[in-house]
C-alpha cells in the first residue's frame, strides 16, 4: 500500500500547478520530445522548440544547474531526480516547476535521453496543505487533455485513467477503472493480449516504448487506431511500480496516410509513366539518392553507389562546371534549380536531360537538403538539333541558289526576310528593316505596274501568284528575279491573316536566255537563207546540168561529171529539207502519229534495188508488224543510214535490215539494225559520231550532219540509237546502226 501511496502523492505532486508537462532530451541537449502542456507551460511554439535546447534556454541559472546535476547523477546510475526549479517565458516571467527527471538507456548503438514530468508549482506552493485540491487538479487536467492517460500496477492492473481513457473502455468514469484489467474492458482478447504484452516489456526492460501503432475495440463498437506511449513508473528507490500510459486516437491520420500512401503510389505511377527521374541530396551527410529511373537516365545501373562527384564525372566535360555553378547558384541564392546537360555513357553515346529542383533550409538560412527531378529529353533535343541543321542547311541551300523566302503578317503589319532575301536586294542580312514599301522601291520603273497588277489580281481571285521582273540595287545594279507566292492565308472564319513565299535571283539565268533567244534567231535566220536562197541556187545550178547532160551524146565521157555535180546537188537540197523538216518538228510544225515500221522499211529499201556501177546486196529480216509514233522523216532515218552503207563502202557490199521486239523492263521496243560488211568505224570515232553540231563538239567529215540529224529525230521519238561493231571486238569487219522505238502496238 505504501508504494501505492507513494505513486498517488508521486502524481498529486505531479499535477499540484495548472498543468503537467513532459519533455525528453538527449545529453547534448537537443529535444526529443516536449508535451502540449510543456508548451503551455513554458509558452514557447513549436517552431521555437526546434532550435532551442534544455535546460540552458529554458530556466534560470539555478535550475540549469540542478538539471545538469541531475544528469550527471543519472550518468552514476543514482536513481531518478525529483527537485524544485524555475522556468523562464519569452516574456522573462518566471514560473516555478517542480522537476521529476530520468534518464533511458536503450541497447547497444542507441543514443540515451532523459526525460521528466514538469509541473507547475506556483498554486500548489500556496494550497500545498490541501491533498484533496490537489488530486481533483490532476484528474481535471487529465481529464481535459485530448490525450488517453492510464497508469498500472506491475500486474497491470489499472490504478486510474482520465475520462477519455475510462470512456474508450467502457467504464464511464475515471473512478470505476481502479482494480480492473485490459480483459474486463472493451477490447478484444487479442488486443488485450498485446496491451499486456507491452507492459510487460516496458516494466521488465525498465525501459519506455513509444509510439506503438495498435488497434482498438472501442466500447460503442467502432474500431481505432492508437498511437501509444508507455514509461516506466519508479518509487523514490528507482524500483519500477508499475507503467504510465499515454495513447491518441490516430484513426483520422491513419486514413489520412492511408489517403497519400495511395496518392504517392498513383504519382509514382504517373512519374514512372512520364519517365522522369527523381532524386534527393542530403546536404547535411553528403548522402545523394537518386531513383532507379534516374540512374536508368545517367546509363547507371540500379545498384550504383550515387555522390555528387559521381553524378558530375557522369556529365559531358564541357556541362559539368556550367552545371555545378548552377547547382551552387541556386543554393546560394535560393531559388530553384532549373538547367539542361548533356550525359556521357560509358558506351559513348550522348543524352540529354533537362533538371529541376529545390533547396530546402534550416532555422539560420543554411542548406540542408536539395530534391528534384530530371526528364530525359534525348528524343526531343534530337529533333530540335536536326530541326537547326535542317534550317541551317535551308540558309545555306537558298544561298547556293540565291533563293529567298519571305513573310508578311497581316496583323502586325510586318514582313519578315530571310538572309538571302536582304543579299538578292543588296543587303548585308538584317541592314535594313523589312518592308513592302522598300521593295516595291527597288522594282524596275517599268514593272511596277505589272507587279502592282498582279498582286491585286491574285488577292482579288485568291491566287498564288508566279512572276518574273527586274529590279535596280541601291549601286544601281539591275538584277531579274522570280517571285513566287502563295493563297493568301486564311483563318478558320476565311479571314486573311498574311502570306509568304519565295524570291529567286535569276539574273544568269535571264541573261542565257537572252542569249539563246539571239541565237535562235540567227539559227533562224540562216536556216531561211539555206532554205530558201541556196536551196534556189542549187535549183538553178540543177537545171542546167540537166540541159547540159541532155545536149551531150550518148557514151560522152562528160557525162560521169556531170551525173556527180547533180548528184551532190541533189544531196545538197535533200540535206536542206530534212534540216527544215527536223526544225519543224521541233516547233511542233510537223505533228507526231503513228507509223508501221515494217511497211517504211519495205518502202525505203525499194530505193536501193538497182544502183548503177555498185554490186550492193541488201538482205531483210523483219520480224515484227510494230507501231510506233513518229512523223514522215522516220523515212529519212532509215534512208540516210542505209545511205551511209552505200556511201562509205567500195566495191560489193552486204546490208541486213532487220527488226524485232524486245522488252526492257515493263517496256516493249522495235529495235530497227542495219548492219553492212564495209570498212567499220573505230572505236575513238563511234563515240563522237552523233554529236557533231552539239556544244563543244568538233567539225568532222563524212557522216556527222547526217548522223547527227538520225539523233536529233530519234530523240524527239523518244527513242535511242547507237553504234556498235558487226563482229564483236573487230571494227573492221563493218559496222551495226541500232534504231530502239517504242511500241504502241504490234
């Protein structure tokens, strides 16, 4: 009974002032824990709490000394500390306390604190003769605090409680726990089970056991969650009597946890979802964490050891300062951390990955945690990286072919030029600020109404617009350009809202086309005088010789010269028609149709049956019934290769027409050959034979007009034609001409 009494005049002595506090510290005098009614007690925050210590910030130098001598008792294993000190408010007003101080040592690499009950003794100093008083303030504050509060006997059997405690259990009161066990209660026998178990440890161990997460049947039914506390209670001799129980009703914060663990597991989700890394520095041990995303980004494997140092060495060395200064800039000046970098895998290949982040700080302003995130954007700086090339390639393209591209926005009012547009103008590229205004002022005062034209033409019918004009440089050069430009714009209502499109410099190009135009009309010109006055004069030069063959005797000598003047005279105005014929053709004059290729052969070999003073032998072999599109002087191809046989051969001579199909891909041709066993062309000559009159050609005899006209016809057929030897390898055993047509139909 004594040591009943002992703990009851313990607890009146506990509670003799307005409130009971709590507060547990380490040796250092950093705060483990400290009650609400400390709190109350003392009248310092929370916040003022974290960077305070005990007992120097807290009482005066009298008390600060009973407490450190308390401690250093406790260090020689004396028993707990019970004495009378004085506490100092923020507003220096004192507050006398009576101190119950003990001192928890847990297992081995622990860090052992003290603790103690503080009670206000400033009434109990004046009504200290009134036990009774005393008693009801203790169950008035118990009762009054949100806290459930118990205290056992070492068989745990309850001593007292507070009315929450007694009505969580189902007594009612606080009088009516006295005597009963954790089995009598509301609780399950499992619960009571483990509450027993708890005392049990606690009272053995002599040790407290705190924060305990434990359910709990409540006497109306519904089930809580309890986060308890439980301490050893001592008599004077430091014996344990029995356990002093705190517990809150944590249910609400259990469904509140509950509620973010599974908001951290969906943002989990969404994190792992949108590949991003996260990570963590602890600035304080130098310890970084990274997430194994973020280690899958740097090209790290999951169970990499992670420092600062690491994560530099894993930078491209040209990011690593620019990224340390911005991590160290932004911790020096408090703000966040936002910067891209390049990352260098041990395989070689570049990454890039934009972070972001945050410090976070101590009461002194001093950094003591760093935490973000980083995204690998690889993909996307890729694309932005070709996206410059490409434009940079576009720059460097329109300049190789001095084209320029132009923007007008019709609601600003501005226009926009790229580099070459400002060089075709004869500006240095940004000189001067774009404008219509200045262009159209540099248009050549003779095309400015054709300019001005046809930009009101193709606005008014909705247009793009294509034109060639001149323009005068400000040094006064004359350039010709080619403007092209687009529709007009238009919004989703139809309403314009600008335009743009390209400028070219086309000046070379108009000065060759100019060029040719003279040409073609000398051409011209000299084609109507071998048209038209020699074609006359070898009419004329004709007639005679004919007058003057018919006034000789028959078997004259004279006649063989003239038969070869007239002869040559013929070919002479043969030669000038083709040209004409061939000038037509281009021009369109003499239109395309379709011919039968074995008909016009049959045709043309009927020419060549009986040539006086030659032994000629033609022989056929015409397969093939071919359509093709050409015009009438497809004759005069043939005519002038098997001419050619004729001409440049002595004596006998053997020539094979022949025509067949072939098929050249999803193609079928008429392959015309004529083939003789004359002298044969050498290779060096087979190759410039048909390009006598085109540019940088040479002036050569014999064949090359003719053959050169054989070209320009099967060209305009869409066809092709060439030479090769009638003997593989051997030129001198005659030559082969290959005339390749299209088929229409056979």
């Amino acid at each position: 009974m004594r040591r009943l009494s002992e703990l009851g005049n313990l607890a009146a002595d506990a509670i003799e002032g307005d409130t009971v506090a709590f507060i547990s510290w380490y040796t250092d005098g950093r705060l483990l824990t400290a009650s609400q009614p400390f709190r109350v007690l003392t009248g310092f925050t929370v916040d003022l709490l974290e960077s305070m210590k005990w007992p120097d910030s807290f009482g005066t130098r009298e008390t600060v000394s009973l407490v450190r001598e308390a401690m250093r008792a406790l260090d020689k294993g004396e028993p707990a500390y019970k004495g009378a000190g004085v506490l100092v408010k923020p507003d220096r007003s004192l507050v006398p306390v009576q101190l119950f101080i003990h001192k928890y040592c847990p297992g081995e690499g622990e860090e052992p604190y003290y603790y103690s009950f503080i009670v206000d003794t400033t009434e109990r100093r004046q009504k200290e003769d009134t036990d009774r008083e005393s008693k009801e303030l203790l169950q008035m504050v118990m009762d009054n605090v949100p806290q459930r509060i118990f205290w056992k006997d070492l068989n745990s059997v309850y001593l007292g409680c507070n009315k929450h405690f007694a009505v969580a259990a189902g007594v009612g009161t606080s009088e009516r726990i006295a005597g009963k066990t954790d089995y009598e209660l509301a609780w399950t026998r499992e619960e009571a089970d483990a509450f027993r178990r708890d005392d049990r440890e606690v009272m053995d161990n002599d040790r407290p056991k705190y924060h305990i997460i434990e359910p709990q049947l409540q006497a109306d039914g519904t089930h809580s969650w309890l986060d308890t506390n439980k301490i050893p209670l001592h008599d004077e001799r430091g014996n344990v009597i029995g356990i002093l129980g705190t517990y809150e009703d944590i249910t609400e914060r259990m469904r509140t946890e509950e509620a973010l663990r599974q908001s951290e597991e969906k943002l989990k989700l969404a994190v792992d979802g949108s590949r991003m890394g996260m990570w963590d520095w602890d600035l304080v041990t130098g310890t970084l964490t990274w997430s194994d995303r973020c280690k899958e980004i740097f090209g790290i494997s999951r169970d990499a050891e992670i420092s600062y140092q690491v994560f530099l060495e894993t930078l491209h060395p040209e990011d690593r300062e620019p990224v340390d200064r911005d991590v160290r800039n932004a911790l020096d000046h408090k703000a966040d951390y936002d910067t891209e970098m390049r990352i260098l895998w041990k395989d070689g290949t570049i990454h890039w990955a934009t972070a972001k982040g945050r410090g976070y700080y101590d009461a002194e302003g001093k950094a003591v945690r760093m935490s973000g995130m980083t995204v690998d954007i690889t993909d996307r700086k890729r694309v932005e990286l070709a996206l410059k090339k490409r434009e940079a390639d576009l720059l460097f393209s329109q300049r190789i072919a001095h084209i320029g591209s132009w923007r007008w926005n019709k609601h600003t009012g501005e226009d926009e030029w790229s580099d070459e547009f400002f060089r075709i103008l004869g500006f240095e590229p940004g000189a001067v600020k774009p404008c219509y205004k200045l262009f159209l002022s540099m248009v050549h005062p003779g095309d400015v109404e054709l300019v001005m034209r046809d930009a009101r033409e193709a606005l008014a019918e909705n247009r793009p617009s294509s034109l060639d004009y001149r323009i005068i440089r400000r040094d006064g050069a004359l350039r010709y350009v080619h403007v092209e430009a687009v529709r007009m714009v238009v919004d989703s209502r139809g309403r314009p809202v600008g335009n743009f499109g390209t400028i070219q410099d086309i000046t070379d190009r108009k000065q060759v086309e100019l060029s040719l135009e003279d040409a073609k009309v000398q051409a011209e010109m000299y084609l109507d005088l071998m048209g038209h006055d020699i074609n006359n004069l070898n009419q004329i030069a004709m007639g005679f010789l004919e007058i003057a063959l018919e006034t000789l005797p028959p078997g004259s000598p004279a006649v063989e010269y003239i038969l070869k003047p007239l002869d040559a005279l013929k070919n002479s105005s043969s030669l000038i028609q083709r040209v004409k014929k061939l000038q037509q053709t281009r021009e369109g004059g003499l239109p395309l149709h379709q011919l039968n290729v074995g008909q016009l052969l049959a045709e043309v070999l009927t020419m060549y049956d009986d040539i006086p003073g030659r032994r000629i032998t033609i022989k056929t072999a015409i397969d093939c019934n071919c359509i093709v599109v050409a015009n009438d002087l497809l004759r005069d191809v043939f005519q002038n290769l098997i001419g050619n046989s004729v001409k440049h051969s002595t004596g006998p001579v053997t020539i094979l027409v022949s025509a067949e199909n072939v098929r050249e891909g999803d193609r079928v041709y008429c392959r015309v050959s004529i083939e003789d066993n004359g002298p044969g062309i050498p290779d060096k000559l087979k190759k410039s034979l048909f390009d006598r009159f085109r540019k940088g050609a040479k002036k050569t005899s014999g064949r090359g007009l003719g053959l050169y006209l054989v070209s320009s016809l099967v060209e305009i057929y869409r066809g092709k034609v060439w030479v090769e030897d009638r003997v593989p390898g051997d030129y001198t055993m005659g030559v082969r001409f290959v005339v390749q047509l299209p088929i229409v139909s056979c």
